[in-house]
C-alpha cells in the first residue's frame, strides 16, 4: 500500500497516527490484499480490492457498500459478524483507482483443512440457522443472484486457454462435455432453488472464519446476498466436510444438517438434490473467473494462483458429480 493512501485512510477514519511499518498478511482468492497496521491508538486491517475489480462501476461500489451494511445489521442481531468501519455514510474509499476497507484488527486463526474438527463444523451450522432465522429484508437485494454460463461462453473461456497455451488448458478441453453435463443440472435446478430465500454471508467456507479458540468470527461478506437456505446449508456443509479431497467426512457433512435442522434452520428435503446440483453453478463461476485471470493477469504470481485453483475446482467438479448419488442417502 502506498504510504500516501494509508495517511489519506487514517484521517479519513480517524484511525491515528500509524506507527511502525504496515505488514502485508495475506492475498486472497480474488487478488486482493490484507494489511495490518497498527496506530497509536491500536490494529487495523485494511483490505486492498484487487485491481481486477472495476471500481469506477457504481454498481459494483455500490454492492461492497451494500455487503458491509449487510455485515453490520448482522452483527447488530447478535451475529459474530466482522464489518468494515464507515466514514460519513460510506465504508468503500477509493483512491486513485483502488480501493480500499478498513476493519478493526481480529487476532486468531483461520483453520488450514486437516485442522477442521466436527465441533468447529457444528457451530458454523448453528450460526447458519441463526442467519437464516433473522430473515432480513434488504430493499436494495430484491433477487437471488445466480451466476450463469451458457455452453458458449465456456467454450469461449477454453478456447481462449487452448489459444493461450495455458498449462491447464488441455485438461478443460478433454472434460468439456462433462463441464456441459453439469452446468445442465445446474440449470435445472435454479427454479426450485428461487422458490425460497433468505439473506445470508454466501460465502461461509473456512477461509472467512477466524477462530478465537471455539468462538468463530466471520470476515469477507462481499458474497452476501439472497439464497435458498437449503442451498446454502448445503453448499457449506460440503465445504466443511471437504468436498473434493480424499479426507472427506459424511459424518461431518451429516452432522452439519442435523445441527442446522436442530438450531431452527430452513431445510427443504424438495431442495435438497437441487441444492447439491447447484454446487457445480459456483464451480463453474470460479473455474470461468480464474481462466480469465491465468490468461489476461501481467501478474506471474496472480497466474500461477489461478491456475491451482482451476486444477482445484476440476478435480472437485469430478468428485461431487460421483459423490451426489450418496450424498442423497444421508439421513436428512
């Protein structure tokens, strides 16, 4: 972060004066970076949005400004939710062309796979229910978003790799009528799943949790949005139990459902398959947003990044699509 910005945001949200040097901590998923710094008054941690995100479009100022407002309401019913601080009426700062979210500093940790116990499992299900029980009406978040891709603009999103010499690019090319067959069932399912929605974190994977001992706090909410709460239980409780790599536990996967069932959350046994089948909707919206990366990033390290996660997000398309049949024999 240049030095000027951090002066900028400290007086902007009174955060003091900077002392030391600010430490980056980590990039995420979508390319964008978390700095601690610390002041004379305590820690913060300002997120830096990717420059892949066009923040000149007002729409998309406009959703981070939403998501954040979404964060703080949660939090004001209980929700161990982390929101961004505001500065007259707005948390987004941009400047010169990046943007910027301040945050108060949360010491803990964010689980790595094999650290993940059923008992963190569990309390992450009860809190789902508790966001799905809260059933808050956002005027601004009328519908449910569903990220959508028709056959052509995966073939698109391949060639263009093919074209490329993407290291990853042959692999696509030969499971394309797998990717289709999916993306079918995808499809089919979005009717059932508009049927019923809640407003939810959306995006509630391990990586969006820091762990104060057994207390979790939840960060990240720009996925925040409408969705089927069978989806969405569903959709985390596959990624808690570990979807897609061998140490999968149906235990956990099951556990999970019954806590939420439990704890008063909104379980539609009709949604259920789906629920399952909409899983291939996000990984086909991941797999399409890191090929264009790989391909368009002048960043090697932005590159190399992308290409794990498409290698990740095959892989675990492959296994959910031979795991669905069994998955629908859990004791729902």
């Amino acid at each position: 972060m240049h030095p000027t910005h951090l002066k900028m945001i400290c007086e902007k949200f009174h955060l003091g004066i900077p002392s030391g040097t600010m430490s980056s901590i980590s990039g995420s998923r979508g390319g964008s970076f978390l700095w601690r710094i610390e002041t004379n008054q305590t820690s913060y941690a300002i997120k830096q949005l990717s420059s892949q995100i066009d923040i000149s479009n007002p729409k998309i100022v406009a959703k981070y400004e939403l998501s954040e407002k979404i964060a703080f309401r949660f939090a004001e019913q209980g929700i161990p939710a982390v929101f961004a601080l505001d500065a007259s009426g707005h948390r987004l700062t941009l400047i010169e062309n990046i943007g910027y979210l301040v945050y108060p500093w949360v010491e803990g940790q964010i689980l790595k796979s094999n650290e993940i116990s059923q008992t963190h499992a569990l309390k992450i299900a009860e809190i789902i229910a508790e966001l799905h029980k809260v059933n808050m009406s956002v005027a601004e978040n009328q519908s449910l978003r569903f990220d959508i891709y028709s056959n052509d603009a995966i073939i698109t999103a391949i060639d263009k790799a093919v074209s490329l010499k993407c290291p990853f690019a042959q692999k696509l090319n030969e499971k394309r009528n797998v990717i289709f067959t999916v993306n079918k069932k995808y499809h089919d399912a979005i009717p059932v799943l508009k049927a019923e929605s809640v407003i939810t974190h959306g995006d509630m994977d391990r990586l969006n949790i820091i762990w104060q001992g057994d207390e979790p706090k939840i960060i990240d909410w720009e996925s925040a949005r409408k969705m089927n709460p069978t989806h969405d239980v569903i959709r985390t409780s596959l990624g808690w139990s570990r979807v897609g790599l061998e140490q999968f536990s149906f235990d956990i996967y099951n556990k999970m459902l019954q806590t939420y069932k439990k704890s008063g959350g909104l379980l539609n046994k009709q949604h259920i398959e789906p629920a399952l089948q909409a899983g291939f909707g996000s990984m086909i919206h991941w797999m399409i947003y890191n090929i264009e990366i790989a391909c368009m990033s002048d960043s090697d390290v932005e590159k190399n990044r992308a290409c794990e996660q498409i290698e990740s997000v095959m892989s675990s398309m492959m296994k959910l699509q031979d795991m669905i049949p069994q998955l629908l024999k859990v004791d729902y």
